[in-house]
C-alpha cells in the first residue's frame, strides 16, 4: 500500500501513516478499502460544500426553473452555458473559479460572437450570485473582473426586419392557403407573436375573441397571464376555415401538432418578404404611427406591451378590448386591400 513519496513525505511523517494503517490491519480490516471510503467521503463532503460550476448550473437552474418559460427549454437559458462555459470551465470547483478562468471561456466569442458571449455572461453572474446566497464558496465579483480584461466592443444592434406598411396588402395577397400561409396571414391580423399564434386552438376562441393562455405568453412565469385579442372579420374566416376542417389547431403540421415556427419563416423567405413573422408587429406599430390610426396606448395594449408602472397598471386594469376591435378591423380592412381609402401621411 502506498502512502506517498519523498520528500512531499517526511520518514517521520511516513512512520506515522503506516502506524495508523497497521492499526486498521491489526483490526482486521483492509486498510486499501478503508482509505478509499475515506477518499470517497471526502469527496462528497466537497460535492456538498464545494460544488463544481457544472453543478452549481444544475443546481441553480432547478431552483430558477419554476419561473422560466417552458421549464426554461423553451428558452434555452442553459444554452450558451452548455456552448461555451461548461466545456471550459464546468469541472472546476465553484470556490477554485477566477477570473482568469471567466476570461478564457469568453474570449473566443467575445467579438465574434458578442450577443451570445453577453448572454453567457449574463447566466454565469446568476449561477454565481445564486451560488453565493445558497452559502456555496463563490465569488461573483470574478465576472466583472473577466469583463475587464475582455474589454470594449462596440457592437450596433441589428433590429429585426420588417416589411413596410405600404407593402403588406400585396405580401397578404400572395400568401396563399397553405397551413404556413394562413399561419402568416393570423399573425399579420391578430398580431400576436409566433408562440402564442402556431398553438392557436378553436377551444380558445369564443365568438370573435380568442384568448391566449399565459403559457404562450412571453415573459416570466407567473408574470404573465391570458391575453384576449379581438378577431378581425377576416381573422373570423380562418376560423371558420379550421372548424370546417374539424381541426383542433388552427395550424396543424405533422402528426397533428402545430405547426413549427420554421415552416412558417420558410414561407416568408420563399416569397422573399423582406422580413420575418414577427417583423408584422414592427410593420402594424409603424403603420399606426404615420397614419394616426389609433392612440399610442390602444397601439401598445394591440402588441400586449406593458403600459405604465406597477401601481399604475393596479389600478387601470382594463385592456382596451373595444377600442382594440375597432383598430384590429381597421388594420384588417387595410391589409386585405377591402378599404379603397388612401391613406394619408401626418404632416403630408
């Protein structure tokens, strides 16, 4: 049985150790398998107190996971910590993590990368402040620090693209009556967001008012709650549609699931739009503003934008559903090419 080598052990210190293990042997124990239960003791008690950042991810997330959306899969908030953290740093121990360590996981994707590598700095400072509060050996301040050493970027968001007000009715036009048209044609009319409108359901429309669960709602769990959109009469057709079709889904894709957000952007890049599904709210936003269709609250309750404070929002609890309908009619008329009416520009 070794017990170490010279000079990292003395002979006193040798001496020592193989008294205490001729004792276990004397008992009639292995003194082998006896160390390597204590080793493997040792080793739990540091799993315990000590864990390694891959473990302190888990743990954190399972704690985090009730609030995120989809058990936060739906999200993929442990996705740029599996890319990029993890296989970097995952099996060091969360009090053994530095700086330094924070740096060369982030580096590769620092400038190339800057969007992703802030979202990996963005979860890492969560697991570690998580960490800290949960009493385990971490030092949060190490992010900023690395954050330092990465320096400046000068990085110019892109914002999504859009397709123009003026070209719409054209776009609705040529989008024809496949399940990823109509899909595109129920967002441009209801515009709600790509979730809420590929798992549309008939049992969630009551006469003309469709109620969204907050499932499918962006924002924190327990944040949110269902939102009803007015349906426009043109929103009503495809309905009317589904239901002819005995369809559970609006929208159903294969195996009778709805269907996937991909098919419905491939649809748009097909007919080469020149935006993307969600680009519609930017597109409805714009339109409102430069032809006063409506106020800019009953524009921002149509896009299920937060209005005013916290308190505020205590007290005026109403979501605007009349004035909605009549904007949401307005817009479809428009969309559709059933109003003649020119449009006129403020200040034309």
């Amino acid at each position: 049985m070794g017990i170490g080598s010279w000079p990292e052990i003395s002979l006193a210190e040798a001496r020592k150790i193989r008294d205490q293990w001729a004792n276990t042997l004397a008992t009639g124990a292995d003194p082998i398998s006896e160390r390597k239960a204590q080793q493997d003791e040792i080793r739990a008690q540091m799993d315990r107190h000590d864990p390694t950042f891959e473990e302190l991810v888990n743990i954190v997330f399972e704690a985090r996971k009730e609030t995120l959306r989809g058990g936060g899969e739906r999200g993929r908030w442990l996705s740029p910590l599996k890319l990029y953290m993890i296989p970097s740093i995952g099996k060091k121990r969360g009090s053994e993590l530095t700086h330094r360590d924070i740096h060369e996981a982030l580096k590769p994707i620092w400038r190339t990368k800057h969007p992703t590598a802030e979202k990996a700095v963005q979860r890492t400072r969560i697991v570690l402040r998580s960490a800290k509060r949960m009493r385990f050996p971490t030092d949060p301040e190490i992010v900023e620090s690395a954050i330092e050493m990465l320096g400046s970027v000068h990085h110019v968001t892109k914002h999504m693209e859009f397709v123009p007000w003026q070209d719409i009715p054209d776009l609705f036009a040529r989008l024809d009556g496949t399940t990823s048209g109509l899909c595109n044609r129920w967002i441009i009319l209801t515009l709600v967001r790509m979730d809420a409108a590929r798992g549309a359901r008939l049992d969630e429309i009551e006469g003309d008012v469709w109620t969204v669960p907050a499932s499918r709602i962006k924002g924190l769990q327990g944040k949110v709650q269902d939102f009803r959109v007015p349906l426009s009469a043109q929103a009503m057709e495809i309905v009317e549609n589904a239901r002819e079709l005995g369809q559970e889904y609006l929208f159903t894709g294969q195996r009778g699931r709805p269907i996937t957000d991909a098919a419905v952007e491939k649809r748009l890049k097909e007919l080469e739009a020149g935006g993307t599904p969600h680009g519609f709210r930017s597109t409805f936003k714009t339109w409102c503003s430069e032809t006063d269709a409506c106020s800019w609250d009953v524009s921002e309750t149509v896009l299920d934008h937060k209005i005013g404070g916290k308190v505020e929002r205590s007290y005026d609890r109403t979501d605007l559903l009349d004035k909605r309908r009549i904007v949401m009619q307005k817009w479809a008329d428009y969309v559709t090419a059933r109003e003649a009416k020119v449009i006129k520009l403020r200040g034309a």
